[in-house]
C-alpha cells in the first residue's frame, strides 16, 4: 500500500531535548516536504527536499534541521525543542521534482512541548 | 505577497443541502490549484486539483470546483453534503518557484 508513515504519532517531551520526527515514504518519491499545522493558520512548509542531498527552507524553517540522505526518508530534527514548536507536524511527498503537484500525506506528528 | 485565503472558518450545512467552501489567491499568472480534505487524526487526503484547461473539474466523494480567473477563486461545491462530508478542508496553490500555499482552512459541520 502507497504511504507515508510519520513516527511518533504523539510525543510530550520537555523544552531542550533534542527530538526527531521520521518520515518514510514507499513510492519512490522525489519531493518530500514537512509542514506544521496550527489553528487558524493552516499549513506552513517548515522545509522541503526535491531529491536526495537537496534540501530547501519553507517559510518557517526555524528551529528545525532535516536531512535527505535517502530517496525514502526526511526525518524532521528538532535540535533544542522549544513551548512554540507545539504543533500537529505532516510530512507528504509527490512524485515530481517541485510542489505543483498533489502530495500524499502522513497522518500526522502532535508534538507537545512543555 | 502570495496568499491563499479561505474567508469562510466554519460552516454548517443540513444534510442533503447544497454547499460551496470559498478560496481566493493572490497570484498574477495561473497557478496550480488543490482541494484537500481532512478527517480528525487524518492526513491530507487530495479532492481534486486543477492545471489547465476545462475551469471545471470533478473530483472524489462528488466534489467539484471551478477555476474563474477573472476572480481569483477557486470554490469547491457539492450539491448534497453527506454527513460523512464533516471534516476540514484546504484550499492550496502550487506557484511556480516550488512555493506551495495552503488557506486557513475551511471546518464543515453537517447537521442531522
């Protein structure tokens, strides 16, 4: 079955402690892309990858590190966590080299920063 | 500045009735444009898109949208909502630099 597979699916973890959120996709995707989701504000791309070793920044990079050094895999590194990083985090994926083009998503990452 | 706007937070629609989710963008040429639907824990899931051609274009569960230019809008309709229909739901815009923008979104209730 075609699927990006997000892990953890929920996390509580204090502020300062080095977490990541993995991202796996089984379609030979080139475009990956994390996004985080928060009320009223939709989704935000923090950083994108449109092929392996290429890496770019979203509109709200910030705060967050990722790494492409397989076709599959994005995880999303959160090197010194902080309260407003609270968020509903997704990571999707499209079989083109740019984001003009449907993206399948995981279902989701909520992260609790206390 | 490209933007995406969904003027509409939270609507609710009996069901059977007809419903039409707003989205306007903010954009000199014609960019790519998507419906997404969101379910409570879900990801994502892609309703329909628009490219080129036919400003009309259908997608899943009964859901269609049409492109007007002339408006820079992009609304999604249904003519008879099932209950099944109450989710969220986001308008987005792929611009041609690799920029992708998703509205605010749209809550929908479906009342019994």
């Amino acid at each position: 079955e075609a699927q990006v597979t997000q892990n953890p699916r929920y996390l509580i973890t204090v502020t300062g402690k080095k977490l990541t959120v993995t991202c796996s996709q089984n379609m030979n995707h080139e475009y990956m892309s994390w996004y985080r989701q928060d009320p009223g504000l939709g989704l935000r791309q923090i950083y994108y990858s449109m092929n392996v070793e290429v890496t770019d920044k979203g509109d709200v990079p910030e705060g967050y590190k990722v790494s492409r050094k397989e076709k599959r895999n994005f995880p999303l590194i959160l090197e010194s966590p902080s309260p407003n990083q609270t968020s509903l985090y997704f990571c999707a994926s499209s079989d083109q080299k740019n984001s003009n083009q449907p993206q399948h998503f995981g279902d989701g990452t909520r992260l609790s920063i206390l | 500045a490209q933007s995406v706007t969904q003027p509409d937070i939270h609507i609710t629609v009996s069901e059977g009735a007809s419903l039409e989710l707003r989205c306007n963008y903010s954009y000199g040429a014609t960019p790519y444009l998507f419906w997404y639907v969101q379910s409570p824990g879900q990801g994502l899931q892609l309703l329909l898109k628009y490219f080129s051609g036919d400003t009309l274009v259908q997608g899943i569960k009964g859901f269609e949208a049409e492109f007007k230019r002339s408006q820079s809008s992009f609304n999604l309709r249904k003519p008879s909502v099932h209950w099944s229909d109450a989710a969220e739901y986001f308008c987005a815009v792929g611009y041609n630099n690799n920029d992708m923008r998703f509205g605010a979104g749209t809550r929908l209730t479906v009342k019994p």
